[in-house]
C-alpha cells in the first residue's frame, strides 16, 4: 500500500497533466481549467505550510543542539515571526490594524516600519549586495582560467572577448560592426549549442517523466520503492 | 622569471580592490554613454508601439532583490513607454519577492507622469490605466489560467480591490485583449509563457532578462517565438534611450547611468585576462 498508492496518484496525474495538451475538447479543457484553479492550488498551499514548518523546526534544532553558527538561527526566527506580524496585520503600505507609522510630536518625521518600507529598505538592498559579490568573484575565476591554452580555449577567449567588448556602448559607437558580430556569436553558434543542448534535455526529461509515470523509475520515492 | 610567474598570481584581494574602485568611481563622477539600440530590443520597442487601444501590454515581474539593478530599469523603461502611448498596463509576478519591486515601479511611473499631468486624462489612474493583479501560484495556474479569464486567476487586485469591478478590466478578460506579454525576469520564467501561454493561447512573447540569462533565451529569439529581448544592464539602456529620443520622456535612466560602471569593469576584467595570458606564455615559451 505504502508503495502502490503515490505510484497511482503518479500515474494518474501524470496522464491527466498531460491529456489537455493532445485533446482540445471543451470537457476536457474546462476539467482541466478547474483543475488548476482550484484543486492545484490547495495543493501548492500546503507547501507554505510545509515550508515554514520545516525553517522553524530547521532552526530550532540548530539552537537547542548548538550547532555551528546557531545564533544566526535566532536571526531568522525572529526575522520570520516580526515580518509575518506586519504582514498579516500592517497592510501593504501603512493601512492595517497594525499601527505600523509614528509621526514624531513637533516635528515632521515621520517613521515607518510597514512591509513595503522594510522590503525597499532592507530585502533589495541586501539581496543586491550578495548578487554584486559575483562581479568580485567572475573576476578573479576569469583572470585564473581563461587561458589561450589550446584552439578551443582560445576561440572560446575570443568569444568572450568579443561578447564583453560589445557589451560596452563605447566600443559599439567606435567599432559599430563588433556589436553585430555579437549578437551573430548569441543568434548562431550559440543558439545552434543551446537547441542541441535543449533536444537533449527535452528528451531526456520526457524519457524519465515516462518512466516515473509508468512506475519503472522509483527512486523518488525515497528508499521505499 | 619572476615578473611572469607574478603576471600569473596576482592576490585576488588586489584584484577585488581595483574591481570595486573601478565600479566605484563611475558612479562618483559619471559620464553618460547613450547606446543604440540592437534589433532585438528595437524589435520589443516597436511592438509595444504598436499595441492597439483595445489590448493591454502585460509586464510580468519575475526578479527578486538580487539582480534589481539589472531588471528593475527595464520595468520602469517598458512602463514609461506604456503610459506614454497610452497602452493599459496589466503587471502582475509569478514570484512573491517581485511584488515590492513591481509596486515600487509602478507607483515611481505613475508619480512621474502625475506630476507633470494637468488634467485628469492626462494623468495615470490606478485602475483605469493600469492594474496591478499582484501574486498567485503556482506559474502553471497562473500562465494557462490567464488565457482563460484573468480575473478568476486574480479575484482581487494587490491592493484588495475586486478586480472586475476596476474599469480596465471591464474589456481585458483574458489573452486576447492582451498585445503582449513581457516577462522581465533573471530565470526561465520567460519560456513558460512560450511554453504554456503561446503554444495554448498564442499570446505573444517578450523577454526581458539579466545578460547572463540571456544567452538561454536566443533560440526563441531566432524561432520569433519571443518578440523582442532586452537582454541585461546594456539593454535596459537602450531601451531607455529609445523612449527618451522617440517619445520625449525624462525621467532618471538608471541603466543608462550604470553603463559607465559597467564599461570600466569590463575593461578590468579583460586587461586582467590579457594579464594572465602574457604571463602564461611568457612562461611556456622559457619552459620549451
């Protein structure tokens, strides 16, 4: 049972996914439709559930067991319950139940803490700095491995090169024609390695989705199959 | 011997140092570079252009945090274009940490053009002009579900509003009241609309991305399954150059600014290439 169960609900879902996409009649669409609006939704909604579920038992572990780097964990904890309050009860910009804006008496400051405000003000800025770390890193990689050191590594050099350099409008307005051979190296050599690339793995994924539908693939099921 | 085998192992913290002053110093002292357009982007540009009175350009925010220096000027260039064509704006994210950036995009374009407006048609109203539909999941739902009717998949707006009592949405029901959709984004969320929304509803396609990304999203160029490609920091600017030249609107180009940074850190890394590769064969060269 524990084995045939999610095998079938695999299977049947599985061809139902895919039925839509080969019969266009109206009965199947509109099942279809409801499908996805309704049913596939609860679904995805248990996996907020499941996801903050899972952080909070992450890190409370980490915490009681003192594991490296625990204090970190209160970080998030604390970051994950205050941002859930004035999300659920701040509004988007200051129009909750939860006062989430202070005017100063006397003067014209005023201090805003709602999710918009912490979102601007901490998440972008945040999430740019460690994003801008890869200049840092792509860098140092390129000056350590990008070496002429056979045809192909060379051609591969110059590519870069060529890409980079016509990444820069200045050299674009100098040499107009190295903007062209650009977007020549983007539009046919490497669209002809990404198409085969692309069949390789379409094929590959419809190989397994068969297998995991049909049953013959059972490793997802986590050592029971 | 030594000054090669140096060439060759610079300390990275150097490295890093001469990057980040490099970056650094565009910004303190800028100098604007004004790009021309490629045919992709001109292609986007033009299309956008085009849309009828009776379809809507839909603008889906599929970027998060990290790459906002790279995507967020291309929301703010297509939405510039739109409100000054006076195209309604349908935008909407398939990941909940675009909602910010979406929110803080559109409320900065419509500020822009309210400030300057004089009338109440001149000016950008929030559900006669454009709708903010916010998040849903999952993207499946939310691609197909569009095609069908977009205000099942969205019953109410970010802000809370029903979303068919907005007026806009009185005659944009679903895909075919949609010129194009133009998924800015740092993944493949760009090729499920390809996939799922084209192949099913024939909707068409626009891509706007990060230049790492973009490199994914050239087959589909070449196919004319996506329109037009704004494709990183560089294309952002053009796009941004071709609503100003062409349509007038100013307004802070941030990718436009940002091309100073990136020229320099370009000629950094390269010089540091070229560095490398001296040493390499300066030292081949003693071995044989």
């Amino acid at each position: 049972m524990k084995r045939r169960i999610p095998l079938l609900i695999v299977f049947v879902f599985g061809v139902l996914g895919a039925i839509p996409f080969l019969i266009p009649h109206r009965i199947i669409q509109d099942a279809d439709n409801e499908f996805r609006s309704s049913v596939l939704r609860i679904i995805v909604a248990f996996s907020l559930v499941l996801g903050v579920g899972s952080i909070i038992r992450h890190h409370y572990e980490k915490i009681r067991r003192k594991r490296e780097n625990w204090q970190y964990s209160y970080v998030t904890l604390i970051s994950l319950v205050i941002s859930a309050i004035i999300g659920l009860f701040g509004g988007i910009e200051a129009n909750g139940i939860l006062p989430t804006r202070f005017v100063f008496p006397f003067t014209n400051y005023t201090f805003r803490f709602d999710i918009q405000t912490l979102y601007t003000n901490i998440m972008v800025p945040l999430g740019a700095t460690m994003f801008s770390l890869l200049a840092f890193f792509m860098t140092s990689a390129a000056y350590r491995a990008f070496r002429a050191r056979n045809i192909e590594a060379t051609i591969l050099l110059f590519s870069a090169f060529v890409v980079m350099l016509a990444a820069v409008p200045l050299v674009s307005s100098i040499f107009p024609k190295l903007s062209f051979f650009s977007e020549w190296i983007l539009t046919v050599p490497n669209t002809a390695a990404k198409r085969g690339l692309g069949f390789g793995i379409a094929l590959g994924s419809m190989a397994t989705s068969l297998k995991i539908i049909l049953g013959i693939e059972r490793g997802w099921l986590g050592g029971t199959g | 011997m030594k000054f090669f085998e140096k060439l060759m192992k610079i300390d990275r913290r150097i490295i890093y140092l001469i990057l980040a002053l490099v970056v650094i110093v565009p910004f303190l002292r800028p100098f604007m570079i004004h790009p021309k357009a490629m045919p992709p982007v001109e292609n986007l540009y033009n299309y956008i252009d085009s849309i009828p009175p009776d379809k809507a350009l839909v603008i889906s925010v599929d970027y998060t945090p990290d790459t906002e220096p790279e995507l967020q000027p291309m929301t703010i260039a297509l939405l510039r274009h739109a409100f000054a064509r006076r195209i309604k704006v349908g935008v909407l994210t398939l990941g909940v940490l675009g909602l910010g950036l979406a929110e803080n995009a559109l409320t900065q374009v419509a500020n822009e053009f309210n400030q300057r407006a004089t009338t109440r048609e001149d000016s950008i109203i929030y559900g006669r002009d454009y709708v903010f539909w916010g998040w849903q999941t999952p993207a499946l739902t939310v691609i197909l579900g569009m095609g069908e009717r977009i205000s099942r998949v969205f019953s109410v707006d970010y802000y809370g509003n029903k979303t068919e009592t907005l007026p806009m949405m009185q005659k944009i029901k679903n895909y075919n009241n949609v010129g194009i959709v133009v998924s800015v984004s740092a993944s493949a969320t760009p090729l499920w609309y390809i996939t799922y929304g084209q192949t099913s509803f024939g909707i068409k396609v626009g891509i706007a991305s990060t230049a790492v990304q973009a490199a994914d999203m050239y087959p589909y160029l070449n196919s004319g399954q996506a329109t037009g490609l704004l494709s990183g920091m560089k294309g952002g600017a053009e796009y941004e150059e071709l609503v100003q030249t062409r349509l007038g609107i100013t307004g802070r180009r941030r990718a436009t600014e940002a091309m100073a940074a990136q020229t320099s850190a370009h000629f950094t890394i390269i010089a540091f290439i070229i560095i490398g590769n001296i040493g390499f064969f300066a030292l081949r060269r003693r071995k044989k």
